[in-house]
C-alpha cells in the first residue's frame, strides 16, 4: 500500500475523464451546466455524456443476486457527508449482459464528478440511491468463456461514472485491463481515468511527436500528474507544470516536471523558459481566465488541448487568434470518443500497460483511505484539500 496519507493542504481535484481542479475555490452554482443524464451504475450504456444515455433494456435486469457486500452509498444530495457504508445486495452473475465480469474489489477511485454526484450538479444523474466511484482494482472472481480476463486475474477497471465503491462489481469485459504484478491495488485504482485521458489528449488529439515540449495546468491534480508522468515517455524533450501556489511545486516536480512555473503571470515565465519560442501543446483541464494566456504561450503550430473547465467558467475563443499564430485549440472529449470507437480502450492499455510493467511510466502514488472514511476522501476533492489521485480502499 502506498505510504502517503491524507494532506490537508489545498490541491488540484479531477474530473471526468481526469481533468483537475486548481485555484481559487468557485461556488458550486458556477460548474459548467450540461443536461442531466439518470440511468443504473455499471450497465452498458452508449451515448454521450453531454447529451442523452442509453441504456439497453436487457441489461437492466438483475437476477441470481450471491449475497451481502458493504458499499458506499448516497441517498440524498447532501455533498460528500452524504456517503455511508451500507449492506446491500452482492450484484447479479448477468449484471452486465451475457459478457459480464464479476470482480473482488480491492480498491476504488475517487474523482470530482463524485464531488459533484453527490450535491446532484453533474450532468450524470444516477439513479437515487447510488454507489459512486468510476474506475477499481481487484481480482476477477468469475469470467464468461472466451473473455480476455479469467478468475484470478488482477485487474483495473473502468464502471464510467458510478458503481465502484462496493466490495463486487459486475463489468462488461471491454472495460477490464490486466494489472501488471508491479502495480498495486492502490495505484492500480487511481490509474484509468486519468492516464486514458491523457494518452488520448497527446496520442490521439494533441499528435504529439518527438522533441516537443508539453505544459500543463493544474499540475499537482490527476490530469497534471498523469501528464507529467506520461509526457516525455510518449516523446516529450520537455514538460513545464503550472501551479496555483507554491506548496504544489514539489508534488509537480515529484511527477515529473522539468520546470514548474505559477499560475500567476505564467505565460511570460515560460516564454522566458522557451526562449520567446513558446510550447508545442497546452494540456489544459482548467480554462477560466487563462485560456487566453495559454493560446498566447503556443509556439507556431501548436496545440492547446481543452480537457476541462474546472476553473468554473467555460471560455470563449477570439479565432483569429488561432489565425494570425496558426495554432489550433482541440477538444479531449475522452469518454465520448470511447463509445464512438469500440475497440479503442483496449488499444489504449496495449500501450500502456508494457510502459507501466516495465518501470518506464511509474505508477501513480494515490492518497489512500478506508472505505469507512469515503466521505472524507469524497470531500478532499471538492476542498481541495487532496494532492494528485484519492483511493478507497475495501480489502
């Protein structure tokens, strides 16, 4: 298990598909509104997280149920307190269709949207009363024939959303990833969303190539550290992290950056950095009032990359800006990629899973806590409180 404990130092946060939370505290009514969505946790699902869910009428049925597991469940809109241990129903064999995957979960991710979940100012509406949590590690407790995984494998997984902080879960194969032996529980809980996230953002949206330099924002959050780890093993020469405050300086240059910067007067600090020339891309979860800015950092050709707005305010773009400088900015809309393009998780453990067993991309080294302390784990995000990635842990 991971050394670290919980900090009660202010921090970055994550959101979806990773993104995470720096700077001043926004009230809550200022998260960026999209249209709600209600639906069961960890059913297969298509469709789009800012528009509407589908959920096939099959996979809604439950049956064969094994026995009791403790979970954590919110059943009002109370905010992070909200969450209890409880005891309820072990999942069904067939939870998740004829592919369904039961898993002995070991650890749970915790992400922003559980923040937002809880006080119901998500887009994602689950259900009421709901288990939150979207990514786990464990043991594969039973497996359909001729799935990628078998009882006794150690696995990452992805639940998109709700559903994870349960002693059991029921996935569908496509969403399980072998764990290397290297990686623990731990880290292996606090790994998918954020490290999918940023492959796609450098891989597949930012088409990064060797010898660019990679700034990012919100630097000591989920997104930040996954970007600093994975940057220069994916072909950066350079990564430059910026920060709200100069307590996070360590934690970003822990993860893996070459210089890092504050938020504050940023752009003129890494023009100086770069010599005038500027960065190739901007990972950017935070947006606000320094969107501006990173569009001014991007050196001819570059990219700035909008995971996130968890600054609270959506920006708007002036394009001749993107014009004059011939620079893009690109949307990472990770989750709705992944239901568009069936397949393409898999692809995305293919490469990294060999970077992570070999030591060459390190595990991340979440802040650990009991599943009897999930609402205190919970509500380290919303305050900023945490540093990089949060875990429960249920075994």
């Amino acid at each position: 298990m991971c050394s670290r404990t919980p900090s009660l130092d202010r921090t970055s946060t994550t959101l979806p598909g990773g993104s995470s939370r720096a700077g001043a505290n926004p009230p809550c009514n200022r998260v960026p509104k999209l249209r709600a969505i209600r639906a069961p946790c960890a059913l297969p699902w298509s469709g789009d997280f800012a528009g509407e869910l589908t959920v096939p009428a099959e996979a809604a049925a439950t049956v064969q149920l094994n026995g009791q597991m403790r979970a954590i469940q919110i059943a009002e809109l109370e905010g992070p307190q909200a969450a209890k241990v409880v005891e309820i129903d072990e999942p069904a064999e067939n939870a998740a269709g004829d592919d369904t995957v039961i898993v002995d979960v070991h650890a749970a991710g915790v992400a922003f949207p559980d923040a937002l979940q809880s006080r119901g100012l998500y887009q994602y509406k689950p259900a009421m009363p709901y288990t939150p949590g979207a990514e786990i590690a464990g043991v594969v407790r039973s497996a359909p024939d001729g799935a990628h995984v078998a009882p006794g494998d150690r696995v990452a997984g992805l639940t998109m959303l709700c559903g994870a902080m349960a002693e059991v879960v029921a996935l569908q194969s496509e969403r399980l990833f072998k764990l290397p032996d290297s990686v623990s529980f731990e880290a292996g809980a606090g790994l998918l969303f954020n490290d999918l996230t940023v492959h796609f953002a450098l891989r597949t949206r930012g088409r990064l190539r060797d010898g660019e330099t990679v700034l990012v924002h919100g630097a000591a959050g989920g997104i930040g550290t996954s970007t600093l780890r994975l940057a220069r093993p994916f072909g950066a020469s350079r990564v430059i992290a910026v920060v709200s405050s100069e307590d996070k300086v360590g934690v970003a240059r822990a993860a893996g950056a070459d210089d890092v910067v504050l938020a504050d007067g940023f752009k003129d600090a890494v023009k100086e950095l770069t010599g005038g020339r500027g960065v190739d891309i901007v990972v950017d979860p935070v947006g606000g009032d320094r969107f501006t800015d990173s569009l001014r950092s991007l050196a001819p050709g570059g990219r700035l990359l909008v995971v996130g707005f968890t600054g609270g305010e959506i920006p708007t773009i002036k394009v001749n800006r993107l014009l004059l400088n011939n620079v893009d900015a690109v949307g990472v809309g990770w989750g709705a990629w992944t239901l568009s393009h069936p397949g393409y998780l898999q692809q995305q453990w293919a490469e990294l899973e060999p970077l992570l067993a070999s030591g060459a991309v390190p595990a991340p080294e979440p802040v650990v806590y009991p599943l009897e302390r999930a609402a205190e784990a919970i509500a380290s995000l919303e305050d900023r409180t945490a540093k990089g990635k949060v875990v429960v842990v249920l075994r």
